[in-house]
C-alpha cells in the first residue's frame, strides 16, 4: 500500500515543537488535494496544514492538544485510494534508487512520481513541476534543491533560482567556517537557571499558552546567540505625515486598501538594505550570509497579547501600492489567526512598530537568525529650528525616534549608524514618487 507521511511542520527558523490546535480529518476519511488536515500554533502563529496528496488516512498519532516535535508524522495517508496514484515506485527518499528512476532520462516522468509518496519535504507544486520540466531538470537535481517553502517544500522561487543558476557558472557554494581548534575545544556555557519565585497565597498563576512559550525561549536565545547593540535616531517625517493626510483617502479608494505608515517604512528600509547588504544578512559559525532576497519581516500585535511576524517578501522588488496591499493583507490574516507557515518564515529583516502603543522608544530584541530589527516609535509634534533663506524660524515639525539593534559579531557601530541614517533620509525626503 503507498503511502505518504503528513508531518507536523516546521513554522519558523528556531521552531522545534507544535501544538496541535485541531485535527479536521479522522481514520477512513477520504481527502483531496488542499483539503485542511490539521491545524498547528507555533512560532506566534496558527497555522492550517493541507494535504498535498488524494487519498484515505490510515492513521492518527497524535490528538488535538498535544505539543509534538517538528517532523513527527501526525498522519498516514493511503493513496491507493488516489485514481492518479503510482503503485510500483520506489520512495524518493529511499537509500537506494529505483530501477525505474534510473532507467528514465526524461526528467518530467520521474518527477512527477513523487507526487504521490515520500514525505510533505519533497512534494512539488504543479507549477515547480513544469518549470524543472521545460529546463529539464533531473529527479536528482530536484530532491538536493534546499526547500525554503512551507514544510521545506521546493517554492517557485528556488526552482527558479536554481534554473538560473545553471544558465550561468556554477553559483559559489559558501564554505562552512573551519572552526580554530580552542574554539572547537572551548567548554559550552554553563546554563543559567532563574531564580526561585515565591508565590503568595492570593497571587493569580497564569499559565503561559503555547505561543507565549515560544515567544520566550526565542527572546532568551536571540539575547544569548547575539551581542545586542541599539541606536537611535530622531526623524523628522513632517513631508510624510503631509503626504500621506493629503493622499490616503485617494490611496484606499484607488487600491482598495489602507495607506498606514508601515508601508513607507517597509520601503525605506528595503531601499537602505539594498545599499548595505551586510545588514541584510545571517551568522553560520564564522561565516557571513549575505541574503539576496530582501524580505522585510512586520510585528504585529493580536488581541490576545502575543506577536506574530508575517513577511513581505522581496520588498525591494514590490511598487509602493503591492507594499500596502502585502502590508494590509498579512495583518488581516495574523489578526484572523489565518497566516500559512510560507507568510511566517524566511525574514531577512524586521520592523517592531512599538510606537502603535504610544512608546517613544526602545531596544527591540533580534529576530533570529536575522543580524538586525528595525523599531518605531509613536509620532509627535514638536517646535523645531530651521534653516532659512531669511534665517532661523521655528516651526512645528513631526518627529520620531528610530532603534535600530543590531549584532555586534558582524556590525559594528559606524556600520549600523549609516545604515539608520539612510533609513532616516528616505523617510525626510519623502517625495511622492
């Protein structure tokens, strides 16, 4: 009986476990393609898992409420039951290749095969199907493509990127850094216990739920994996609050959506990142990973208290008018708890909007494995001094205070600083471009 295996997925970078929130489907269910299977809360977000295969559930191992670790199989799928299923193949995962695969010089037979066994990793979308199919690559190509889609399925975008690639010279595979042997013989840190907590008699004990635990241990590790550095800069965005109060009405009934303030920041900061790529990066070891991608990840606050962090992806790429439609778009879905896995992971970058609450400022913590985020506190008015033909006047302006945290392994304070005041002159020379 061919089978295929639904794990519970991985949700985020530094996501190990799962809570199962709903299971839709039971044992002798039959299921189609996108059919919801289960629902999971993890890495601040909920998330709907749908089937990739047609076929029976065989099996059940887990129940709603239980925290499972990623890549544990919550269902077993039969898809026997599937009319378009392959019964004699080989799994893709198999240690040793099938004798048909190796037997088929055409790439497209072989690739779709997997659509029908194996494991959630390795099925391919229609569309990645098609595109491996017209640049003809092979099954083995495909299966050591590195998958940065839901589930670390191959997305449209890595199949692209790996055709072009291969038109061209070999992308340069980063080495891993050769660690010096006192760094590999260092002894580990000694873990840190908290102090004890009296608990009085009349003091209420509030379980933390699943996302909160999360949201914990993340911010513990990103303060312990980074040496956190923060400045700050005050901005006068006085031509920007004009723009947008003389605009958005005009911007809602043209675009259908909102024009917040989120989307000229999320533009400013794509600008700056694409002129300092050591910002947009990650540390592996003592290697340095410059991103190529800018995605601009956004904090948003849910009514039950807790953060989520949907991603706009390649920001730099997007018009102002694609910027706010991402922008009102993921923000609906965090608040509806509707985000997928694929809308809460690959950040490059992160903006904390703490100013929503009224703060002036802060020192936002790192969003792992990201090297910097970006906050932004409340606008206020204020009398300022300027410069004119006639002489110095005084003005009421708009202000803001800009943080910017960085890690200090790779980015040093001259570094962070121009980065922050590049920020800062996109947003004072706010044109309407």
């Amino acid at each position: 009986m061919p089978t295929f295996d639904i794990k519970i997925p991985k949700t985020g970078e530094s996501v190990t476990e799962c809570t199962i929130t709903v299971i839709h489907a039971k044992v002798g269910d039959l299921v189609q393609e996108d059919d919801e299977l289960f629902e999971v809360t993890s890495a601040k977000t909920a998330a709907s898992v749908p089937s990739p295969v047609a076929g029976k559930v065989v099996q059940i191992n887990y129940t709603e409420g239980e925290t499972v670790p990623v890549g544990q199989v919550l269902l077993v799928i039969d898809t026997a039951a599937d009319a378009t299923a392959e019964p004699a193949a080989a799994p893709a995962a198999a240690a040793s290749p099938a004798p048909e695969a190796s037997a088929q010089p055409s790439a497209s037979p072989v690739v779709e095969q997997t659509l029908t066994k194996g494991s959630i990793e390795r099925w391919y979308s229609p569309v990645v199907l098609e595109l491996a199919k017209k640049a003809k690559v092979s099954q083995d190509e495909l299966d050591k493509i590195s998958g940065t889609g839901f589930g670390g399925r191959v997305s449209k975008a890595d199949i692209t990127r790996y055709i072009e690639q291969q038109k061209g010279a070999p992308a340069p595979q980063l080495p891993r850094a050769v660690q010096p042997a006192t760094a590999a013989a260092a002894p580990a840190r000694p873990a840190v216990s908290a102090p004890a907590v009296s608990v009085g008699p009349e003091d209420k004990v509030i379980p933390m739920d699943p996302i909160r635990r999360i949201i914990a241990d993340r911010m513990v590790q990103s303060v312990q994996v980074a040496p956190h550095v923060t400045s700050f800069i005050k901005v006068d965005i006085t031509n920007l609050v004009k723009w947008r109060e003389a605009h958005k009405d005009e911007f809602k009934q043209r675009e259908g959506v909102a024009l917040t303030y989120m989307t000229p920041f999320i533009e400013a900061v794509a600008k700056a990142l694409k002129d300092f790529p050591r910002i947009n990066a990650a540390v592996d070891g003592y290697n340095i990973i410059e991103r190529k991608h800018i995605h601009v990840g956004m904090a948003v606050a849910l009514p039950d208290g807790n953060l989520v962090v949907p991603v706009v992806r390649d920001a730099d790429k997007l018009s102002r008018s694609g910027i706010a439609e991402q922008v009102s778009l993921l923000a609906a879905k965090s608040r509806q708890g509707k985000l997928s896995p694929d809308e809460m992971t690959g950040s490059t970058f992160t903006i904390s909007n703490y100013g929503a609450s009224h703060t002036l400022f802060g020192t936002p913590i790192i969003n792992q494995p990201e090297v910097a985020i970006l906050g932004i506190g409340a606008i206020e008015k204020e009398p300022s001094i300027l410069e004119t033909e006639a002489g110095d006047v005084i003005a009421i302006r708009h202000k803001i205070y800009l943080s910017l945290s960085f890690d200090h392994r790779i980015i040093d304070g001259m570094l962070g600083g121009a980065f922050l005041h590049a920020i800062a002159q996109h947003l004072e020379d706010w044109k309407q471009d």
